[in-house]
DNA sequence: TAAAAATACTCCATAGGTATTTTAT
DNA sequence: ATAAAATACCTATGGAGTATTTTTA
C-alpha cells in the first residue's frame, strides 16, 4: 500500500537528486529514505531512480510517478491549509517568497503592522529572484509570493498590490540633479548603473530607457540595490530607483531623486499563488495589508 | 501529519455513512476506524463527522475535506494503476461494471478469450444499472463500465464498442410472427412488456417506439430480460431484444424475432472510465477484444 | 579512495485487535 | 432497550536511528 510516505520521500529525492540531502529535507536519516524509496520501488514493480556515485538520476518511468506524486503531496498540504484557514485568516506558518528588490524595502513597512494584527501567523521568508519564485510557487515550497507583474503563468493567480514609480537617483553634485522631472529617453547609455543579469528590476529598467541591447552600458551589475546607489553617490552614474526604497525610508544627502515625466516608468508589485491553494482567504487579506501600507508610507516618499 | 490512511478511511466513512462499514470496506475494526477518523479531526482541529445514532453525517466543513480526500485517494490509486500498467497490459485487477442487459449475453461471447489471451488479469465483476456505475466510476470504485451511451459525463471518456440493433421478440403462435420486418409504430402499447424503471433499455425502446408516456403500457415491468422473454413466450405481449442476446445464443421455439424496418432502433454499447485514469490502454485493448468477439459472435445470431 | 547508498540491528511509536463502556434514540 | 461509537488496554508491525559495509566513479 502506496502511503503519504513513500510520495513525500519521493518528491524530496527527486528535488535534490541526493538520497542525504532528501533525506534531510524529510528530517529523517539517509537509511530511512534509502528504505522508503527501494520499497516503493519494490510496492509499484519499477526502478525509480538510477544509483550512481554523482547526483542520482530519475527514470524515465519514474518521471511521470514522481509528477504525479508532487501533485498528491500539494493536494493533502492543500486539506491541511484548507483545515488551518478554517480557524481564522492568516493563522500558523505561512511561506513567503519575495524579490530582492523588494523584500529589504516592504518588509521594514509591513511587518509591525502585521505582527500587531495577525499575532498567530508564523512566516517564514525567503528571499531570491523572479525564476525561482515561480518555481519553489509551482513546487509547493512557498505558499506566496511578492514578485513584479506580469507573471504569465496559468496555474498561478495574481493580485496586484501597487505601482511603483521608478525615481531618477543621481548624484547630489551632477548638473543635473537640479535640474526638473527626469526624461528615460535622455539617460546616456554608458551612466546607466544596474543590477546583474537575472533580476527583473535591470529588465524593467532597460524596457523603459528603451535600450534593447545591454551593449553599451555602464560596467558590471551590482547583486544589490544598496550597492548601485553607493556608486550613484560616489558619482559613478545615474540608476532606476523605484519609489517603494524612498517610502521605506531611503535618505542619502549625497544623491538627489527626481520623479520622471509622466507617464513615468514603473513597476507593478503583486501577490502570486498556486491557483489551486485554499488560501486564497489568507492571501487577499495580506494583500489588502502590504497594499494599506504601502499607501501609509506615502509621506515618506522624497520629494 | 495527515496520512493516507486517515484520507483512505475519510472516504470510506463519507460512502457509508456508518464506522462499521467503513471498517468493514478498509478491512479493519470499529475501534480502528473511530481512531484514525478522531485524529485526524483532532489534526486538521475541525469537527468532520456528526455522531448520531443513525447514519452519521458529514459537516458542512467535512464535505469540502472529503472531496478533496477523495481526489487524493483516486490520484494515489493512478500511480498504483500506471505502475501496474508497466508490467503490461490487462495485467493485475480490473474491476469491471456492466448493466444487466448486457452482462449476461456479452460476458459469454468474451470471457474465454479474455482469460486466454490475458490469463494474469484478475477481473472483478460488478452488475448493476448505468446510474450506479457511472456513481462507482467517478468514486473510483470500478475502474471501466460497459453500458450504452449517451454517457454526457465531462469526467469520463468513452469508447463505442458495437451497435446493438434491436428485434422484435414476438410469441411463435402470434399472427403477427409471419409478417416481414416489423415497424416500430405499429407496436400496441398496451402489448409492450419492459423491464422495470429504472433501466436504460426501457427507456431506449420507449423512444425508439415514440411513446413518451408509459401511461397505457402493459402492466408491471420485470427485473431481468429472461423474465420478459418467458411472458413473451407465454403470449402476453411483445418486447424489443437486443440483437446482443441472440447472438449470446438465445434460441426458444416459442419465439420469433423480426428484424425491424430500416432504420431499425438500436442502441450504442460502449466503454466508459474516468478520463484520469491511467489505464487508457488497458481499456482500449478491452474495447478491441469485446468488439472482436461481437462481431465474431455474428454467425449465430437470429433471422 | 572517498562519497554515497545499502545493509544489519535495535528500539519504540503507533495502528490495530479484543473486551467493555458510554451514548443516543 | 439496543445499536453504534468511544474507551481501555494489550500486542505487534514497521519506521527510524546508529553503526557498518558495499558500491562506484
């Protein structure tokens, strides 16, 4: 008899194509993984993975049990959050995925207010990019996500939480800085600082100055916000700063922030699920949170 | 940690209402079956059972957790199928439902080549009408149905097997027995015997007859179609037959069975399952082997 | 030869059984 | 009064741990 077991040791070996590292994930021993899996193997009368020295591999065979697994262990997570969601909204452990380029800066807006209101909500946060959101939302990893729109995927749904203008920052003594709203179209390519390759902020960017190619510009990406704007006050260039890092509180005497000419750039920030989790209840209701504060912060903004 | 267990014996108890029986479908005690429905209710902290003296019923918060339990189960079933399916086909259980006017004439025509050209298949046989098995087949709890289509179920795929023209089966001695092809419109109502409500060959030869009405039709119908063939014998009606229960070999010298009239009223036998299923290739080959031996049976049927 | 998986064994948590009591109609 | 579910208590299966061996790149 096929049991929870087998499939929730099955997802996690084939996640980390390791029997230890499964193994560890499962909070149990490698020989009790090494146990479980060759049973389920021996139970269903196939070879499920190929042991070798390396990563271990899936079989062709076991691919389809192993997706057919995952889905059965989001499902019965998905009776226990139903259960939970029951005793009250955002109630227990909750994961949450958010953006570098957001995270540093909503968290500090958001997290009072919602340890004062949800006293018995227990997040765990996790920060990285875009890419992997969307993979550990669709894997079950994390429950929710706070990512830049559009996401384009069918299995997840969205809700928008706001817009977030992106500011000019340059440097206090630049000739420019003075001078009145910015224009994306007069940036000069070669002072242009930015994040790396990867994060969705250096596209977003590069979409509203529209330059297509990176060809030209300024140097090596930064992993890091705070990063690019030392350089922006060290005078190195100019770079994109969304309004969100202002509201949170962002104040350098060495940088000047102008707003752009309407209609400014800017970047939709959302929640994103797995349209089929039972949460939703939880999710609007952060939502309706990160959107208020968001809206509370709005004195902070520079000028 | 929910497990299969308590989701396998949730489902169990939603179908029948009733700890005992429950037990007695997972093949386990009372006590065994009231422990693991008590923890779970005590993990998911919602009440899903209310304990009454006669049948037990859900609560409003436990059907959501049975649907969804019940996916799971039938999900985990899958894998156990697919797995079984790679050892070949028609290997291991099937269980198969049939209605009762096709159980008893189809089952001889097919069941020696199925257990000569499959003899590691275990098929387990379940009779009754078509509402109970497309019930059963969406519970799971028949893997593939044979009965006449329309089916009209999203959830399920069907495949057509064979057509099943109707005959006129009228008593030897009648003056009508010598006449050619009969016509469905000249059938007397008052002389038409059927089988009791309930069952889709009624139905069938009432619109095939154009009687929407069952008002004027020959007192009460029967349970099986032997029996209406013996009132035939006996002189008090007609009835249509399928052509399936000549072919199975029917043969009583006290009855005459005419072809009707182009087009002559016939009905479509056909394969369902759940789309889900895995076994898809499992049924097709069965579907190939019964629609083999229909046709192979053509020799015997009746003028 | 080293990292990784399998094996050997021991222990204990828990599912299940039997016997009985409680509950609700 | 009685059927049905809960409880008490005991047993045993099997899952997990530790220690060790085997495998294979």
């Amino acid at each position: 008899m096929v049991t929870m077991r087998h499939l929730r040791y099955l997802v996690a070996l084939a996640e980390t194509r390791h029997f230890g590292r499964a193994a560890e994930l499962c909070h149990v021993t490698q020989p009790a993984m090494s146990a479980q899996i060759r049973e389920l193997e021996e139970m269903l009368g196939i070879d499920l993975v190929e042991r070798r020295r390396g990563a271990i591999a899936i079989t062709s065979e076991g691919e389809e049990i192993v997706r057919r697994a995952a889905a059965v262990v989001a499902s019965v997570r998905d009776i226990e959050d139903l259960a939970r969601q029951r005793q009250g909204v955002l109630v227990g452990p909750l994961a949450l995925g958010i953006i570098p380029t957001v995270a540093p800066y909503l968290l500090p807006l958001c997290l009072a207010t919602l340890r004062a209101r949800h006293p018995r909500l227990e997040p765990r946060l996790r920060e990285t990019r875009t890419t992997s959101l969307l993979a550990e939302l669709a894997a079950g990893r994390i429950d929710v996500a706070i990512l830049a729109l559009p996401v384009d995927r069918p299995e997840l749904e969205t809700l928008a939480l706001f817009t977030d203008r992106f500011l000019l920052a340059t440097a206090a003594d630049d000739p420019d800085a003075a001078a009145g709203p910015a224009d994306a179209a007069t940036i000069r390519p070669e002072r242009l600082l930015l994040l790396e390759d990867g994060h969705c902020l250096r596209e977003q960017a590069l979409a509203h100055c529209r330059l297509a190619s990176a060809a030209n510009l300024a140097t090596l990406g930064a992993t890091s916000l705070t990063t690019v704007l030392q350089m922006v006050a060290a005078g190195y260039g100019v770079t994109l700063m969304p309004e969100l890092v202002a509201r949170a509180g962002f104040d350098d005497p060495r940088i000047v922030l102008r707003p752009f000419r309407e209609p400014a750039p800017a970047r939709e920030i959302a929640l994103a699920w797995r349209a089929a989790s039972p949460r939703r209840k939880d999710f609007q209701a952060l939502g309706r949170l990160v959107t208020e504060c968001w809206k509370a912060a709005d004195g902070r903004a520079a000028a």
